[in-house]
C-alpha cells in the first residue's frame, strides 16, 4: 500500500489507473458496491468542506467501508495532541487515513508514523483528490494527451495539483497569475520535469489574454482561500483582471471547458454568463469528486 499525499504519489500508469477506474465506477458503481465490506477510513476534517466531506463519506459507504468523521476541535492535531501520537493511534483503529489540513508538513508527519494508507484530502501545498476529479472530467470530453489547460488566477494548492498531474498525463498546463501570486517554483520546476518525460508542457506567466489563447480547457479558482480573508480585499483588487468573464473565455478554443473546483463566488473570479455557459462543466466536475474518491479508495486498498 502506498499514500496519496501528492498526486505524484501515483505515477503516470497509477494515475491514469484512477482516473479509467473512476470513469468506469461512475458508469457502473454496482461493480465495485460493496467490494470492501468491514474496512474503516477516517476523514479528519481541519478545515470545513462540502464536496470533500460529502463525497468522501458516501464514496466510503458505496464501496463497503465505515467512515469515521473527525472534525478539528475533536482531535487538536499539533495543539491538543502530537501529531505522531494522533497518527499512531487512529492507525491502529482504521485502514485508511483521510485528512483535509492546513500545514501539509502535517500530513507528512502523519504518513511518517502511520502503516495504514494516508490520503491528502486538501493541505496548503495540494489537492490531489480534487485534480483527480478534474481530470476525469477532462478526459470525458478529449483525450488527455496534449490538452491545453489554463489555469487562471492564485499559485495555490489547486494550481500545484493540476500542473503535476496534468504533467504526468502529457498535457500542456499553463497558469496565468497576477504579479507576486505565481505557484510554487519547486513545485513548477518538478512538473516541467515530469512533463518532459511524458511529451507535456509547462508554461507560468502574468500574461492572461496569451496564455488564455487557443486553450481546450479554462480554469480558476476563488482569489481568497480560506484562512486568508484578511487578504480578500487585496486580492480583489490584484485579481480584477484575472477574472474569468466572456471576453476571456472567448480566447480558448471553440470547443473549450470551463472548470472551476467551487464553491465559486459568481461575478469575482468568474462571471455567471460563463459559469452558466452551455460548455461550463462545473457540476460534473463536483460530481466527479464522488467517483474519483471511489477509485482512489479502492486503489489504495486493493
């Protein structure tokens, strides 16, 4: 068994694996219902969530597992209790271990201490089911392969995943990002790497309208995360000519998607004309999450 801390986790064959077997289970879920009866996962939740909290749970219960829910008050990771000894206890009760956080270092620490398979469910670096989803998503639509996909908005853990798993499906992933908001270097220079290696490509800039151009696929995400509503009104300013409105929308090919991973705040980030738009694929991408969690569940557990 193995984690799935960071989307790299996988490799180019895992990936792939997991986006095929989530586009089978959506197909027919009566196949896998069921499959792992009496096992536990725990999804430990530090920061709220709606698509992960849900998704996660009923794709535990669809495929057979019992999921345990822990909110952040309950367990006090690093605060009320050392994050090693939270990993080493839950790791005797359950079989896999969820975790949405803020600090990714936690995660790590916890996959250090623990046998049992460790799931990223979000951090502040990554967010490995969430790519998993998009992809999917992607893929019901057009090959993977040389797709051009355009992130468009803040460097954060959304952009890190979608750059290494775009690279390591052959994609060409670019990001447009205001000055100051870039994703991170280290992270870009490993997906260029993996990109190299399976015919992608990377391309990073401030330039919107160019990066924008010809793309098969758009995508953004809100300017303020949560834990930085200080910085909301900033950011709001910084980002004004990032969002994604007509215009913008217009640059991508003809047949371009829309994606976004919500919640979406319509009219900042992106216009209600194009979340509403008749090639905005927003609700299955969400649905998505259901069966990506599926297939990454039992990949882990097979």
């Amino acid at each position: 068994m193995t984690d799935f801390i960071s989307v790299t986790d996988l490799g180019h064959e895992g990936l792939a694996s997991v986006i095929e077997l989530a586009a089978a289970v959506k197909t027919d879920p009566a196949t896998v219902a069921g499959s792992r009866n009496r096992q536990t996962v725990g999804l430990f939740f530090e920061k709220p969530s709606t698509r992960t909290r849900v998704s996660s749970e009923v794709a535990a219960v669809d495929v057979g597992m019992h999921p345990v829910v822990l909110k952040r008050d309950e367990v006090g990771l690093g605060s009320r209790e050392a994050v090693p000894d939270v990993a080493r206890v839950l790791d005797r009760y359950l079989d896999v271990l969820a975790f949405r956080v803020f600090d990714h270092s936690h995660l790590l620490e916890i996959a250090e201490h623990a046998q049992a398979p460790v799931i990223n469910l979000l951090s502040d670096l990554e967010h490995p089911c969430q790519a998993v989803a998009d992809l999917q998503t992607i893929a019901e639509h057009r090959d993977l392969p040389g797709t051009v996909l355009t992130y468009v908005g803040d460097g954060n853990n959304v952009a890190h995943s979608l750059l290494l798993a775009g690279a390591l499906m052959g994609m060409e992933v670019r990001v447009a990002h205001p000055d100051g908001y870039a994703p991170a270097e280290n992270v870009v220079a490993e997906a260029a790497r993996i990109a190299g290696v399976h015919g992608g490509a990377i391309e990073v800039g401030t330039e919107v309208d160019s990066l924008v151009s010809g793309s098969d696929v758009v995508y953004t995400d809100v300017w303020a995360s949560m834990g930085q509503e200080e910085e909301a009104a900033e950011r709001a300013r910084v980002f004004a000519p990032y969002r994604v409105d007509g215009r913008l929308f217009g640059l991508a090919a003809d047949d371009a998607l829309f994606l976004h991973c919500l919640p979406a705040h319509r009219d900042e980030e992106v216009t209600h004309e194009v979340l509403e738009h008749e090639r905005s694929f927003v609700f299955d991408q969400a649905e998505n999450r259901l069966h990506a969690f599926k297939a990454v569940l039992l990949h882990l557990t097979a």
